[in-house]
C-alpha cells in the first residue's frame, strides 16, 4: 500500500467558506524571542494560501518548544504570527491563549479568508468546537501521538493533509515501498544507538551504507582502528561489529571514513588531516578527510536513489565542516533522488550554501519522524488521518 493511500488532501477537502483547524509545526528555533530560521513557517505557506484563497476562516496551532508548567512567555507563538503575517501581508489574529473563551471568540468571530494563529498547544478535545475540517501540515510532529496530532482528527469527519505532508509522505514513501535502485543511505551523527532500527530496516532495502560523523569512530575502532580521544560508543562496539556481519551477509557494502580531521578538541581553530587508522592518542576525530569525501562522492556517482540523515562532523564549527559539505555538494550533483532527513542534516544542506537544497530531491522538515517512517513504523498522525469511519 502506498503511504498517501486513504488520505484526503487539502485539495480534495470540501473546505469552502469553512473553519479550518490547521496543525502546522513552527516548532522554529529562536535566540531571544527572535525567529532564526523561518524555514517551517515558509513550507506551510502553500497549505495556507490555498485555504485563504478558498474562503476559508483559518485557525492555525503549532506547538512551540517543552513548556514545563502553564505558559511560558519565552515559548510563545507570537514571533511566528508576526513572521506569518509579514510573508502573507495579512493580518494574523492571536489570541491569548488557545482555549477558552478569548480563543473562542477570536475563532468565532472570524470572516471568511481571515486568520488566527491560537498559542502555544500541547492539548485538544476542546478545539474540536472551533472547526469544521481538520487538515495536518505538521510532518515534524507526526511520529508523535499528541493530541493536536493524533486524538482531535479522529473527532472530525472531514480530514487530511496538506501540501507539505503531503510532499513529506510521497518522497519518503517512495524510499520505504520502491525505491530506485541501486539504493545509498549515508548515515552520520553522534551515535550509532541513535541509528540501530533504521540501520536493521535499510539493510533489507539499500545496496550500500555510508557512515560518517562520530558514529562512524564507534564502527572503525571495531575493525580495530585505534582512534584516540574520538568519541566513542565503548559499549556499542560488539553491536558495530553485528552490523558490518550483517551487511556482509546482505550482500551491503559499508563505505567508512578513510581519513578524518582531527583536533585537541571541539574549540579547537583548526585541525589536520591523517589517516583513519593513525589517529594520535591526544586527538579526536571531528570530520571526514578529503579522501573519504572523493570516495564518497565517486560512489554516489552511479546511485539512482539516496537518504541522508546525520552530519558527517562537527560542521557547525567551520573548521570541520568541509566533510559535511563537500557530501551536500557530491549529492546535489549526483543525479540521484535525494531524500534528506531533516534535523541536524536539513540544517547542513542549509548551510552548505550555493543554493544546494533547491538540487536535493527531498529536503524533510522533521528529523525524528522521517527516521521512523524509513523504519518502516506507522506514524500515529499519519494513520490517523486515513479515511475510515470517524472515531
């Protein structure tokens, strides 16, 4: 079954001169009160527009942060209504809350083709009141069963996604039911605990894994490689060395770092390249070497289809960002339908420049939910809106 089977799009909705609830995730990150990367807001906008331009009245929630008890002024959703606001050149109503009887009557009190943007969210029986139609453009928030995501669908007859979820469900899809072969997944981040099911379920799928970024020390010091201060699982070592006999006997080849940068530490300004075998005792290993990037590069050359999902070193830092980078570079130019898996390797494509993520096949906004979905899990806010009979 393909992913979007069952599931209404916005397009198909009677939505027409009604209330919308929809749950988007401008879960943005901000540095006192400030929006500092907008991406989310913009990807929702398709949704939203379509919306406005069928008049519909609007009622917009997201969920902001980890509030800890009642609401917290640092996590409030009024930096994302005024960004709204600026990219529409509409007004954007807010109220204080997104309960009770000053939400309801700026809900009510709604004219058709106008917006409100209800607070911070992490509750939802009593918003099923304020709608009609319930459309989900929240991708980064599905693998989650919250209430906004998964509880309050079920109480509308009307349901479905929007433009980005729709988009979101449709690439990654395609990676778990018929991907092109052959197949790469390039694999980085901190911990190789972090990546075990996704790793178990791609196996069965790719024709080769490729690993970087600090999960890759734990994988070279099983093979034996001594690799000094580097950060290292010790006590993942044996299960390293299950899945590299795993992918020998799946016939997967694993393409590991041949020679890394290393530094005395994380602040350091700058680092040299050796071997990934000769790593010094006193250094870490922070990003891949030239050499690994090329080998990398040269066997993306002949892939059809690639998933990334994880940094290839510290690229926030610019002396150990070549790796990372030059991997976004080889992978935009490779030819191959390219899903990134948001999180930390969005922002990379992000900064990597040069207008790389506009040459990726699939740039996902939500790091935790594509994992899961390329495990081949059933998100609850996805499953939830496949049309059965309303709960």
């Amino acid at each position: 079954m393909a992913y979007l089977d069952g599931i209404k799009s916005i397009r198909d909705l009677p939505i027409e001169n009604k209330r919308v609830f929809l749950r988007v995730d401008f879960n943005v990150p901000m540095k006192d009160g400030v929006i500092t990367d907008d991406a989310r807001i913009r990807e929702a906008l398709p949704t939203i527009k379509n919306a406005l331009e069928r008049g519909v009245r609007l009622i917009i929630a997201s969920h902001l942060g980890r509030p800890k008890k009642g609401p917290d002024p640092a996590l409030s959703l009024a930096p994302c209504g005024e960004r709204l606001a600026e990219l529409l050149n509409l007004d954007v109503k807010m109220p204080e809350d997104c309960v009770g009887d000053a939400a309801k009557k700026v809900v009510f009190d709604l004219r058709d083709g106008q917006i409100c943007l209800l607070e911070n969210l992490r509750f939802a029986r009593q918003l099923k009141a304020f709608a009609d139609v319930y459309v989900d453009d929240a991708f980064g928030a599905v693998h989650r069963a919250h209430a906004s995501v998964h509880a309050l669908p079920m109480l509308f007859e009307q349901r479905g996604c929007g433009f980005l979820l729709e988009k979101e469900i449709d690439a990654l899809g395609k990676l778990v039911t018929a991907p092109e072969k052959p197949y790469l997944a390039v694999l980085g981040g901190a911990k190789v605990s972090d990546k075990i099911d996704v790793v178990e379920a791609l196996l069965s799928k790719v024709n080769a894994l490729v690993i970087g970024g600090a999960m890759a020390n734990t994988f070279l010091a099983a093979k034996g490689n001594a690799m000094g201060k580097s950060k290292i699982e010790g006590d993942k070592l044996a299960l390293a060395r299950s899945i590299l006999d795993k992918a020998r006997d799946a016939k997967v080849d694993v393409l590991l770092p041949v020679d890394v940068i290393v530094a005395e530490s994380l602040d350091a300004a700058s680092g040299k390249v050796v071997d990934a075998n000769a790593v010094p005792d006193d250094m870490m290993a922070l990003d891949i070497g030239p050499k690994t990037v090329a080998l990398f590069s040269q066997r993306f050359s002949g892939a059809k289809t690639v998933f990334w999902n994880g940094p290839l070193g510290l690229f926030e830092r610019k002396s150990f960002s070549s790796g990372t980078f030059g991997v976004a570079r080889a992978l935009a130019d490779c030819g191959a339908f390219v899903v990134v898996g948001g999180g930390d390797s969005a922002a990379a494509v992000n900064a990597a420049g040069d207008d790389i993520k506009s040459k990726m096949g699939h740039v996902s906004t939500g790091g935790g939910a594509s994992l899961e979905l390329i495990e081949g899990k059933k998100l609850p806010g996805i499953e939830v809106l496949r049309m059965g009979e309303p709960s």
